[in-house]
C-alpha cells in the first residue's frame, strides 16, 4: 500500500480537534481526526466536494 502523506486542514485549531487530509495515487481522498489517528474516512473527490458543499449550506452554529 501506498505510505500517505497527511496535511492538516488550514481550518484547524493549533491544539486538539485537527483534521488530517491525505490523497492516494488512485485518486482516492482519505480523512482523519488528530484524536484518532489511526482512523481514517477514504472518500472520492467528487463524494468529498459534494459533503463540502452541503455543510456550506447549513445555518451557521454560534459556538460561544
């Protein structure tokens, strides 16, 4: 299997709650929580643009 080289998501806090982000040579999208880093989601780009889309949707959540 191909080693992954992961990218933390420029959205992602300094501390805990990161978002990792890696691709494959396939194509395919691979996501991963800095909590569990031996977890990862693989996802196509065209599934992920779609996910990415419909939460830009959504009402903004007031997190204070």
């Amino acid at each position: 299997m191909h080693e992954l080289t992961w990218q933390k998501s420029t959205y992602s806090a300094e501390a805990a709650n990161c978002v990792y982000v890696a691709g494959d040579p396939a194509g395919a999208i691979y996501l991963r929580e800095s909590d569990e880093p031996d977890v990862a989601l693989a996802t196509t780009p065209d599934c992920l643009r779609t996910l990415i889309r419909g939460i830009k949707l959504l009402p903004a959540v007031d997190q204070t």
